[in-house]
C-alpha cells in the first residue's frame, strides 16, 4: 500500500507518482545539491519540505538529514509490509455458498421415505396434492385467482381437470424427488423445468413469492402424516431440508425465465419505438 502522504515535522509532504522509490523525498530530505551554473560557487541546501530551504548545510545538517532519510524510509517500508498484510487488504467475504447438496443422513433418507410410502400409497397422489393445494389456496386467495383464470392448456375441457391433472403431477415430481434423495443434482433441471414452465404459462405475471408460501404449506402438511412417531425432530428437519432444496430449484427456474421474457418484453417496445420514430420522420 502506497502511503498517500507523509508527515514531516507536522507539515504534509504530497506524494508523487515516484514516491514508490523514495527518489523525490528522499533528494529533498538528503539534502542533493541543486544544479548551479558553472563558476558559481556550489552551496549545499537541505531542504525542510519539498518546497522551502532552511539553511545551508553543515555537517550537523547532514547528520540530521541523513537520520531523516532513514527515518523515512522505515516508515515507508513498515507502510509498504503493512499494505501487503491479509488482515488489511483482504476482507472478510459475506457471500454465502449454497450447497446443492443436502446433508440428509442415512436415517433420515429411510425413515422420510418409508413415511412417503405409506402415505403416497394409502391416499394416492391426486389427494395429496389436492390437499396441499387446498391449503395454500387458503392461505393466498389472490393467486387462486390467478390459477383460475390462467389459460387452459390443450386436451383439458374445463378448469377442474386441469386442476387434479396439476396437483397429481406435483405429488409424482415429489416423488421423484424422494427417489433421488441420495444424488438430489439429478433432479436440479427438471425442478428448474417447472419454474419456468410457471413463468411462461402466466406470462410472467405470477410473483416468485408465492414459491415461499408454498414451502411453508407443504412442511405444514408434512407434519400431519403418519403417527406421532413420525413427527419427530430428525424427521421434521428432513423434510425441511427436502422442500428447501425444491423450491430453491423451482424458484431459480422461475426467475431466470421471468427475466429473460422481461428482457423479451423491452427489446420489443424498443423496436417498436424505433419504426414509430422512423415512420414519423418519414
């Protein structure tokens, strides 16, 4: 690090672009003769700044000069070894790494998906994704309406079809997740597939918010499956882990796709803009 100014006998001395080397302040404070014409008796000046000289010198001056000059150059080392220290030029970072990788232990890959078993099984995968939906349907009446009004996509005669079709499709990509709970990546870009599905079949318009509130209803719903033994911590923390990871991926899809389309959206009013100003000069 490069000391911005140096401070000699309490008057500030500027750096200059050469005062890495020394070689301005260290000629001034050695006292280096100044260039005198020739037949001109040549006189030592030491000099107290950069700019003023004090007096000529004696071989006390010089002493003093030379003391300076060692004095100075310390300094400017100790500045230089100080610059260089990680505990100065290296900052502590505040970015967080997120893992794709769960830390889901043996136990709780077992007992999760045996608890999914009986329930995928017992209840079957349109109830259960009815009863999720229901739920956060309640908890967001606006994005109920959303969905309602979303356009029907082809092979669907009415709303209500579409509707259990959806809900059943999101209890099988659960349960595709809790196959792959041991290598969970495999499921990153089908999971980052529905959410930007979602963005374009709502034209961008539903909010990445609501994948939030969806988490928190689905945990909710974990909670009342199986048996009280089933509603244990190691567990419970399980399924955590598990929809985080979901909804983190679903969430990035839906993003990036909201974004991109966005982008879509402003280049096309800018062409637009373009052919109305180029028609109107025409």
């Amino acid at each position: 690090m490069n000391p911005k100014g140096e401070e000699h006998n309490g008057e500030s001395i500027p750096a200059s672009p050469h005062s890495e080397n020394g070689s301005v302040f260290e000629d001034a404070l050695a006292g280096s003769p100044p260039k005198e014409d020739l037949g001109t008796p040549i006189t030592t000046v030491v000099y107290h700044s950069a700019l003023e000289p004090v007096c000529p010198s004696t071989p006390r001056s010089r002493d003093s000069a030379e003391k300076r000059r060692q004095s100075m150059a310390i300094h400017r080392r100790q500045s230089g070894n100080q610059g260089n220290s990680p505990s100065v030029n290296r900052r502590p970072s505040n970015k967080i790494v997120k893992s794709t990788i769960i830390p889901l232990t043996g136990a709780q890959i077992h007992l999760v998906r045996t608890l999914w078993r009986q329930i995928y099984m017992s209840k079957g995968p349109t109830v259960i994704g009815s009863t999720i939906f229901h739920k956060f349907f309640f908890k967001c009446p606006k994005v109920k309406e959303q969905f309602r009004r979303c356009p029907l996509p082809r092979n669907f005669p009415n709303h209500d079809s579409f509707a259990k079709a959806h809900c059943k499709a999101m209890s099988e990509l659960f349960d595709q997740v809790i196959e792959n709970l041991e290598n969970l990546d495999t499921m990153t870009s089908e999971l980052e597939r529905v959410g930007r599905i979602h963005a374009e079949v709502m034209h961008g318009e539903l909010s990445t918010k609501i994948w939030n509130d969806i988490a928190e209803t689905f945990i909710d719903c974990t909670l009342e499956w199986g048996d009280r033994r089933c509603r244990t911590e190691t567990v419970r923390k399980a399924w955590a882990l598990i929809i985080a990871f979901m909804i983190e991926k679903i969430k990035l899809g839906h993003s990036d796709q909201r974004k991109r389309m966005l982008s879509m959206r402003a280049t096309a009013a800018n062409i637009d803009q373009l052919a109305v100003a180029s028609l109107q000069i025409a």
